[in-house]
C-alpha cells in the first residue's frame, strides 16, 4: 500500500488501506490512486478478479486477460493459461501446436508421446487421435505399415 503524510509539523508518513497507491488518510474510501491489479471505484481500491487486469491509478475498471489468459499483469504480459495453452519465455499464452498439450498454469506447451496427434499428457495412453500412419486403440498411438488408406481412427485398409 502508498504512503501519505497528514502534513502540519508531522514528518511522519502513514500506510495507506490496502490496495490505494495514494489516498488522503488510512481509513478506507480515501485511496486517490491504486495499486496495479486494483481498480478504482467510490474511492476505494477493489482487486480484479482472476482473468482479468488493471494497471492502477486512477482506471475505474478491470480489462480481461487476452485469450488463453488466465492470470495477466497487463494486455501482453500471462501469469498464467488455460488448458491447451502454454506459456512462452515471453510471458504470452499460445494455442498448443499438434503433438502438443499443456494443462495450463504456467507450464509451456510439452510434446505428446511419439504418434499422437493430439494427446492429454505425455504418457503412452493418453492420445486422443494419432498421426498418418498411425491406429488409435486404447488411447495409445501404434504404426500400421500396411495401411494405405484409413476409414476411420481405428480402421485401416
């Protein structure tokens, strides 16, 4: 929380209520300014919500995190994602690429195991659909040499 000073032959400076950047006195609904994260309404500072960000001062609102986004500090900066999304070294969600997944949080997009399309973990039996080539049985991913055209997922001609 800011500090303020009440002024007169004090020196003293005062934490103001939580959340306010700056107010006029430590009671609350007297913040003039909050800190990021907090919006401000009837002069008191109030937190966004999770999805959701603001930069402080004097903003009335919160914004909403950009897609994927789960937790953000501002429009570009992620705290956090949603499933399927995986946090880059930029701090941004991306959509996880096929082959890939994430569970969300703050991990990045990891590699499925070797034939999945699409997959749920990294363990043997959590694809979803599988690559050319490949039959899904028991959501796991096998090589079929001498399939040469594919009816479905799991039938092969």
């Amino acid at each position: 929380a800011g500090r303020f000073s009440a002024g007169g032959t004090s020196t003293l400076c005062t934490t103001c209520f939580a959340g306010c950047s700056t107010c006029t006195s430590s009671a609350n609904n007297t913040c003039t300014g909050c800190l990021t994260q907090f919006y401000l309404v009837n002069s008191t500072c109030t937190a966004c919500n999770n999805g959701s960000y603001s930069l402080g001062g004097i903003e009335s609102t919160c914004t909403a995190c950009s897609i994927g986004c789960t937790g953000c500090t501002s429009n570009i900066i992620c705290s956090s994602c949603s499933a399927t999304y995986g946090l880059n070294s930029l701090n941004n969600c991306i959509l996880c690429l096929p082959g890939t997944y994430s569970l969300g949080g703050s991990t990045a997009c990891l590699s499925c195991n070797a034939g999945c399309s699409s997959c749920t973990s990294s363990l043997a039996n959590s694809c979803q659909s599988c690559i050319i080539n490949y039959i899904l049985s028991n959501n796991s991913c096998s090589f079929s040499a001498g399939c040469t055209r594919c009816t479905s997922f799991a039938v092969c001609t």
